[in-house]
C-alpha cells in the first residue's frame, strides 16, 4: 500500500452555518506536484495481478451494483489495527469499521450504499461504465471525535478538527468519519435540553402543583424535548451531506472516473465540484442527487454579489486557490460543475476520458489545465464566462 507524506492539507469551507459553527469538508491531499503512485486498488487487495484486466472484462453495459467481495485480510488488519470495542459490518459495497451503536451504524450503512448507487448511475449516465471495485471500499465509522482524529494521527495524516467529521485519503483509499451527532456543540445542547427535562419533571412531582402550573410545566417539557430533537437533526442533516461528500472521492475514484494514477493529475476543481453534486441529502425514500446543491448555490450568489469570483481562467488553471480562497473554491467548483452537467454534460465524458489519459508523472501547468479545459468545453473566452452567469443567474 502506497502512503505519502501529507505537508498540508485542502480543506474546504462547507459554509454550513450550525449556530456558530463553520463545517470544513476535507479532501486530505498533497498540496505540492509531485509524482505519488496511487494504487487504490491494490491499498485494498495487497496483490492485484491482473486485476485490471479481469475488471475490464467485467465492464456491463447496465450499472451493476452487485455486491462485492470483502478483503478479509485487510479487515482483519484494520480490526487488529483499532484495538478493542470495535465491529465490522459489511453492506453491499463497503466494509465499515465501527464503535458506534448499531442504530447509528445501520443509518450511516444507508447513506453510503445510497451515494454508492448514485455514484455509479451519474457514470453510467454520462455515457461510459463504471469500473466494478475488487473489493468492498474500506470506512471507518468512530463514535467519538478524540478517537477519530487520533486515528488519523496514527495512519500518519495528523490530527483532525472537530468541525470537519469526515475525510477521504485517496492514497490510502480509505474515508473516515466520526458520529456528527456527538460533535460538542449539539452534545452539549442535547444534554442540557436533557437535563431540563429531568427538572421540570422533578418539579411535576412536588406536592401542591396546581392544575395551572401543571400545564406550565408540560409546555415547558415538550419545548425542552423539541430542542434536543432540533440539535440531534442539524447534527445528522449536517453530517449526512459530508458523508455524501466524502464517499462520492472515494467511490469516483474507485469506480474509474478520476485519474488513479496520479492524485494532482485530476483537476482540483472538477474533483471537488463532482463530489459537491451529491451532497444534497435525501428526503424520505430516494438520494437526493441530480437536486440543485442550494446550500452551494447560495454560497456562489453571495460571493458573486460581493465580486469575489475567481477569473474562470485563473480558477480552472490550477489547484492553488483550494489553499489561498477555499472560501471562493469551493461553490466557485460547485457553480461550474452544476452549468456543465446541465449544459454540456456529453462532453464531461470526453473530459474525464482526457484527464484519465493523463500519465502517472503528469505535472499540471496552467497552460496544459487550460488547453484540456478548451478542448473539451469550448474556449473560455468572455462570451463563455458571460453564458455561464447568465445561466446561473436562472438557477433556483
Ligand atoms: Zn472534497
């Protein structure tokens, strides 16, 4: 299994505002352009052989979502690696390692065999197969956040935040998550709604309460009882869509529509603009990918309002500004990406199909960014920038 030495990190700003709180998406990569050998399928298989030829063979024509094979050893690794209290469950398409309870896990199991599913008809619809994984992707599910970021310590991506409860390491091909609902903010407002209740109830139970009063207090439980539901569901909304976020890298980069062969041979705002498509979380029974990503679009009316747009040429020719305007990056991504599948969603296949004939020493340079961007989208010249906003500007 290939590892690098990760200097610094992207990090982007969800822009998600929780009370006080900013959610940071991470996509945990090299900032610098050198060369590193990403092997995912290997991470996971220790010994592929012809794996890829096999897997060409198993190319389909229909979206095939059968289950797969679990790496047995490496889930015993991972097992033996995590130490006591934690389980493996396996769903159709992913081995997670947990210390959760069984009713956070079975949620989280929904939402990544959902994104899975979607992942793979979004390829399917534009027009080319997914490639089927050798094996079920590897996820870790901590309940407490100490116990994530420390890990993360351990496989050498140092610590995490707290306000970033996800991350995708393409190199290791492994994502990571810790249970949102325990972040300390909703915790704590949880407890104390918790508490309330325990007291309000003490008083229910003192001799003399009149009937009045009585009915005080009740109002005051079920607002008390409101409020610790409230946090737990910002908790759960917020989490939702980064573990959509962060195991759309993982699958893409699984199922052969990034670059495997070298991480900055993928631009930076293709890969995340992508994965921002299905953050939108479901509503009741279905993903709720292909909806407009209002939360982004919000961001990029208000950066536009406030002339905070990168120049589309300086965006598109290199990854930089995911280190220097995250902020911008960000919805900027989300903004372009959502007008191309709109617009021109024929010639995202020709793109990916470039991009992936891109060699395992590629060097991105402005001038070879922009060239492929041109190739397949047409020159970025004014008329282009113009259409983009005016087509965004109708966009609800
Ligand atoms: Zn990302």
């Amino acid at each position: 299994m290939s590892f690098i030495p990760v200097s610094r990190r992207h990090c982007l700003t969800l822009g998600v505002l929780c009370g006080a709180m900013i959610v940071f998406f991470c996509l945990s990569a090299p900032t610098h352009h050198r060369v590193y050998a990403l092997d995912h399928h290997s991470a996971a298989d220790g010994g592929k052989g012809d794996r890829d030829s096999k897997r060409g063979k198993r190319k389909q024509r229909h979206a095939d979502m059968s289950e797969l094979p679990p790496d047995e050893s490496a889930e015993k690794r991972e097992l033996d690696s995590l130490g006591d209290g934690f389980r493996l469950r396996r769903t159709n398409h992913y081995s997670i390692l947990y210390n959760t309870s069984e009713k956070d896990v079975k949620v989280f199991s929904s939402a990544i065999e959902k994104t899975y599913r979607s992942c793979v008809n979004y390829t399917q619809r534009l027009g080319f197969d997914a490639q089927v994984p050798s094996h079920k992707l590897l996820i870790y599910y901590f309940d407490e956040h100490p116990e994530y970021s420390g890990y993360s310590e351990k496989l050498g991506n140092g610590p995490r935040e707290q306000s970033t409860p996800g991350v995708y390491f393409p190199l290791l091909n492994r994502s990571m998550f810790y249970n949102f609902q325990n972040q300390e903010t909703f915790k704590r407002a949880r407890e104390e709604a918790e508490a309330r209740i325990d007291d309000l109830r003490a008083q229910l139970r003192r001799p003399g309460v009149s009937r009045d009063q009585r009915r005080d207090i009740g109002r005051q439980i079920a607002e008390a009882r409101k409020q610790a539901t409230r946090s737990a569901t910002v908790g759960s909304d917020v989490s939702e869509s980064i573990v959509q976020h962060e195991v759309a890298h993982q699958v893409l980069w699984n199922i052969g529509f990034h670059n495997p062969k070298n991480f900055v041979a993928n631009p930076r705002w293709f890969v995340e603009g992508t994965a921002m498509m299905f953050e939108p979380i479901s509503t009741g029974s279905s993903a709720n990918f292909g909806a407009v990503n209002t939360t982004r679009l919000d961001e990029y009316k208000r950066l536009l309002a406030e002339q905070r747009l990168i120049p589309v040429k300086d965006f598109i020719s290199t990854a930089d500004h995911f280190a220097t305007k995250i902020d911008v990056a960000y919805p900027q991504s989300w903004a372009l990406i959502h007008y191309l599948n709109r617009t021109k969603r024929s010639r995202i296949r020709k793109y990916v199909e470039l991009i992936n004939k891109r060699p395992a020493d590629y060097s991105p340079s402005p001038q070879q960014e922009l060239a492929d961007f041109e190739k397949v989208f047409g020159r970025l010249d004014e008329n282009w920038v113009e259409s983009w906003l005016i087509w965004m500007a109708r966009v609800r």
